[in-house]
C-alpha cells in the first residue's frame, strides 16, 4: 500500500545544474531577452516552449 506522499529535497540538498540571471539580449536596439532569470536543478526536465522569435534559441547559444 501506498500513502501518496512524495518526498521533495529542500532547495539547500538539491544540484544546481544551469542558473541564469538577469541575463539581456538585444539585436539593433530591439530587446529579445531582457530580464532573464531561472535555475534549473539536476533532476528536474525542463522543455522551453514560445512562439517564433521570441528568443529561445538566442538564450540556448548563450547558456551553451
């Protein structure tokens, strides 16, 4: 039998696998990313989801 619960690490237990902070990018004065910040742990999945240009491949080519 099961109770349900899931056990979650607190934040200090858990590996830090990519942050990003504050992170701006812009293309002849035109913001694209402006602001950016996020952190993503080791055991987490992550899918970057947007419409057309709104700056998803420049924040991947900047992260990798």
């Amino acid at each position: 039998m099961t109770s349900g619960l899931q056990v979650i690490p607190s934040e200090s237990t858990r590996t830090t696998a990519v942050a990003a902070n504050n992170v701006h990018r812009s293309f002849n004065g035109r913001d694209v990313l402006k602001g950016v910040n996020f952190t993503i742990h080791g055991d987490e999945f992550v899918a970057l989801l947007g419409r057309s240009g709104t700056g998803k491949s420049t924040l991947l080519r900047i992260l990798g």
